[in-house]
C-alpha cells in the first residue's frame, strides 16, 4: 500500500505507506485522503529502490496521473 502526496505546484510524491517524505523533496505536500493499494511498475520500482517516486505534473494532466495510480 502506497500513501500519495500532491505539492500546490502540480508535484506527485509516492511513499511506502508510513514511510516519511524525503528531506530532499521537502515541502508543502497535502496527502491524499485515500489509500492507493497499487501502482505501475515504474513507481513500485522507485519505491523499492529508493523509497520514493517524484514526478512533475504540470507536462501530464492530473487526471492521467491519477488513472495511472488506480
């Protein structure tokens, strides 16, 4: 299970659930109200290898990013 947070500038940040946010990408970030239970490979990857996925979604529309997390 994956904790999802959202930055005021379009920012995604997936964490293991209970896993605390990176010092290096500190910030604003609002959690998101629901669990996710899965995610893509790409994501569940970078979760393994190193405790977080960041991505950027002002190129990608946030409903897409969404579907991907579902």
């Amino acid at each position: 299970m994956y904790d999802v947070y959202l930055s005021k500038s379009n920012e995604l940040l997936v964490v293991a659930r209970g896993g605390s946010i990176p010092l290096a990408i500190s910030g604003r970030w609002r959690k998101r109200k629901r669990l996710v239970r899965s995610v893509s490979r790409s994501i569940r990857d970078d979760v393994r290898r190193y405790g977080y996925h960041h991505r950027n979604l002002a190129k990608r529309s946030v409903a897409s990013a969404e579907a991907e997390l579902q």
